[in-house]
C-alpha cells in the first residue's frame, strides 16, 4: 500500500512531463461507488453521442434550442421529471428525481461561442468558416454532468441512498449568464448543496474564487451633420464614446491590480463624411471581490457622463448583468478530492499524445503533451485572478462544490479552436466522463452523510457573513433574441 501511494504521488507530481502523466490509485473503489461508475461506463457511447451532436451543433447563448432539448429528452427518458422553459428561458431546463431531503443540486451548461468552428484536427480548420464552437468545452459539461445525475438517480432506485438529485440545464453562460435568471427566481434556494465543473487542462478541485463582474451599454446621442460642409452644427457621438475610452485607459493606471476593464466599440456611425449622431460603448467592469467592483462601476459611469459634458450630447446607460464571484467552500471541496484520488488520473493513448502535441505546435505552446493527473489540492488565494462565471451568483445561496478536468493538453488556449478540436474527439470525451464519475461519488458521498452537508453549510454562513444575496439584473426578464440567434 505504501509503495502504490508512493508511486501516485510521484507521477502526480509530474504535471509537465513531455508526454503524458497517468498514475494508479491508491486505495480500492467501494462497491456502491464501482457501481456509480459502472453506471457511467455502461452509457458510454450514449453519452459521447450526446456530447457530439451538441459540439456539431454549436448552439450559441439563448439559441439552444436543440442541444438543450437533447439534454431533456434523455433525462425524461432516464425517468426524471423535468421542467422546461424556466425562468422565462425557452432553453432553460430543471430535471429532478426522488423525494424529499437533502436536495443535491448539479448544474450543466451546453451553449457555444460564436467565430470558432473547427473539426476535430489538431490544426486550424473550421467547419464552417465564422460559425460557433464550443470553445469553452459546454458540449461536455451539460452531458458530464447529467450523466452524474442519472448514476445517483439508480443508486436511488437501488435504495443506497434517499433524498432529490436535480439536474440544472443552464443556458447562455458565456453572454447572457443565464443562472442569474435562475437565481433570481428563487431556483436554487432549497438545495442543501450543489455541484458543477468545467474542462480544463488540470485535473483538480477547483478551490479558488473567480471575478466579479459588471456588464454595461453607454449609448451616447448628439446631432449629425456633413463632416466638411457644415461641422460646426455637429456633435458627435463617436466624439464622446472617444473621450470615454480615453478616460478609461488613463484610470487603467489607478486601479487596483486585480481590477480589469473591457472595452468594445459597438458602433460608431455609418460613414466617414457625416459627424455621427449615435456611438454605442460596451464596458465590462471586473475585479475579485465585488465590493471592489462596485467602485470602479461607478467610476465608469462618471467617466461616461464626463464625456458626454465634453463631446456636448446626451448619454444613456443601461446594465445589461452582472456576476458574484465564487464563494469558495473547502469542505466540500476536500470531500470532491478525496473521489479524485480514489479514481486516480486519466490515460491517454500515442495517438491522443501526438494529437495533443499537434495542437501545442499549431498554437505556439511548448510541446508538453496532455496532463491527466490529479493535483493536491490547493490553498485558496485571496486574489486568484482568472476569469468570471454565474456560478459565482449560485454559491452565494448555496453550497457549491467546483471541479476542472482534462479535456486538452496543457497550455491549450482558451475560448479557441484549438478547445473546440479536443471537445469533439476521446481527449474531451475522456474528461468528461472522469468528471461525471468524480461528481456522482461525491454527490453519493453527500447523500450518505448529513454531517458532511452540515459542514459544508457552516463554511458557508462563515464565509457568508452578513451579506445577502441580490442579483445584478435590470428588472426586465432574459434578453431571448426575437430570431433565436
């Protein structure tokens, strides 16, 4: 025993070995949880079919209609009762079975992003040239994790555990957040915890918090008139979005390091020979904590107002969302870890190995190969940086649980084709069902042990406070694009 923790030490410590990092675990698999993983194996080909139609789909935020309905139909299918439409989302959808407490909640996202179609070849080459892909891994992330549900709902029907497994099918995370909606609408308050994960090219508890986020639109108005012939009855619109982005960029220097600010030019008039009367300003406002945030935010705003006064128009802003950061829970976390160790790292074959190296070469990263093992669990940082995600609004009303898993090589830009390739051949398909087995164990686990769901809820009223959650949302409901796209 010894020397089999000794050995999945060593090779869980080489995380940049230039091929690929596969380890043994350490202690047996129980029987009841062999058998959640045996539930998994066992719809394998399912699942990765699943996972396929959705990668070709490519479905963008608010727009899948198909990929959501194939999440739906299998769980129906699998004997869950399931809602549709929630929360005023055609694409939104909530699976359920069982009765009764504790309620364990698990969140699945299926939503692509626009401009990065690619097939699944380790060099640049789209499907559809400008068409979506998933360059976040979504079309593993819904199946990966409904596929937990379904092993939890026949540990259920086998006796081992009672209580309500439910499944979250959330959709347009990367633009429109759509488990703001959720939250807003009271979806998740009485879950006793929830869990979720998202591909990566780590496998590891995710322990760390993400930014907070703000998301606005500055329009600004002024008058038209011809550029040559008569300017001076002109005020320019474009003139008052120009001052604003200078605005910002000198406030870049007096922002705290963990602050960042986004800026896209939306429009700017139509053409060159007439003083623009309407310029549109999208700003995104992020920092680690939202109290941070808040400040900047506001600044922003004065910076815009500011501009207007100069440029001598009218201005507008309207929030479109915002995001909590993560409220980390080690508890439950240390739980998640101890499933990962059990299930020991991911295997890869020569062939995912030079594919994996293809993809390294073809963008610039050093030839490193895939990571499959498990990493130790971290402390958690107070500024961790990185990026944002609705999740974070989730764990500010329950429990949450996080994990990353290996579904490209190491070093593998993100929201790219290059995640898009791995996503739609084994190397995302082997990821995704380690995830799903790593999550139904300690979905079991929680099932099991009242006192570890105890635990985990007094981490979180700690970590907590006095703060109470409210979602940063205009009061109008989703913005659902009348065409569907």
């Amino acid at each position: 025993m010894r020397i089999s923790r000794l050995l999945t030490k060593i090779l869980c410590t080489c995380a940049l070995a230039p091929l690929v990092i596969t380890g043994l675990s350490a202690q047996s698999i129980p029987a009841t949880k062999a058998r959640l993983l045996d539930a998994i194996d066992g719809r394998e080909q399912q699942l990765v079919a699943m996972s396929d139609e959705i990668w070709a789909l490519a479905e963008v935020a608010f727009a899948e209609t198909r990929s959501s309905k194939i999440l739906a139909d299998y769980a129906e299918g699998q004997g869950f009762s399931v809602r549709r439409g929630v929360s005023e989302m055609p694409t939104a959808f909530i699976a359920e079975y069982g009765s009764g407490s504790p309620i364990i909640g698990i969140l699945g996202e299926f939503d692509a992003l626009p401009g990065v179609s690619q097939r699944a070849v380790p060099e640049k080459s789209p499907l559809k040239p400008g068409a979506a892909g998933h360059g976040c891994g979504h079309n593993l992330f819904g199946v990966g994790s409904l596929a937990a549900a379904v092993a939890i709902k026949e540990a259920m029907e086998r006796g081992e555990i009672t209580g309500t497994v439910r499944f979250y099918g959330t959709p347009a995370e990367e633009k429109y957040f759509g488990k703001l909606y959720l939250a807003r609408d009271g979806q998740f308050d009485d879950l006793d915890a929830c869990l979720d994960w998202h591909p990566s090219d780590q496998t590891k508890t995710d322990v760390q918090s993400s930014l907070a986020l703000v998301d606005f639109i500055v329009e600004f108005r002024g008058q038209a008139a011809h550029a040559a012939g008569d300017p001076w009855n002109g005020r320019s619109a474009a003139d008052a979005m120009e001052l604003m982005s200078a605005g910002i960029n000198a406030y870049r220097e007096h922002v705290r390091p963990s602050v960042r600010i986004h800026t896209h030019m939306q429009q700017a008039g139509s053409v060159v020979n007439v003083v623009p009367d309407y310029a549109k300003f999208w700003v995104r406002v992020r920092d680690s904590k939202r109290e941070g945030m808040v400040p900047v935010w506001d600044r922003v705003k004065e910076i815009a107002r500011g501009a207007a006064i100069m440029a001598d128009v009218d201005y507008e802003i309207t929030l479109v969302s915002g995001l909590h950061e993560v409220l980390v829970n080690r508890t439950g976390g240390t739980i998640m870890q101890s499933n990962l160790d059990l299930l020991g790292a991911i295997e890869y074959s020569e062939e995912e190995i030079a594919f994996a190296h293809g993809i390294q070469e073809a963008t610039g990263k050093p030839r490193l190969g895939i990571d499959g093992s498990i990493h130790p669990l971290e402390a958690t940082r107070e500024h961790p940086g990185g990026a944002s995600s609705d999740v974070g609004d989730v764990s500010w009303l329950v429990p949450e649980i996080r994990l990353g898993v290996t579904t490209a090589p190491i070093g593998t830009p993100w929201h790219s084709w290059a995640v898009v390739a791995c996503g739609g051949m084994s190397i995302g398909h082997k990821g995704m069902l380690h995830a799903s087995k790593a999550l139904a164990m300690t979905m079991y686990d929680l099932f099991q042990n009242p006192k570890s769901l105890k635990a985990m809820r007094t981490e979180f009223e700690e970590r907590r406070g006095d703060a109470r959650y409210e979602a940063i949302l205009p009061p109008t409901g989703p913005p659902i694009p009348e065409d569907g796209k």
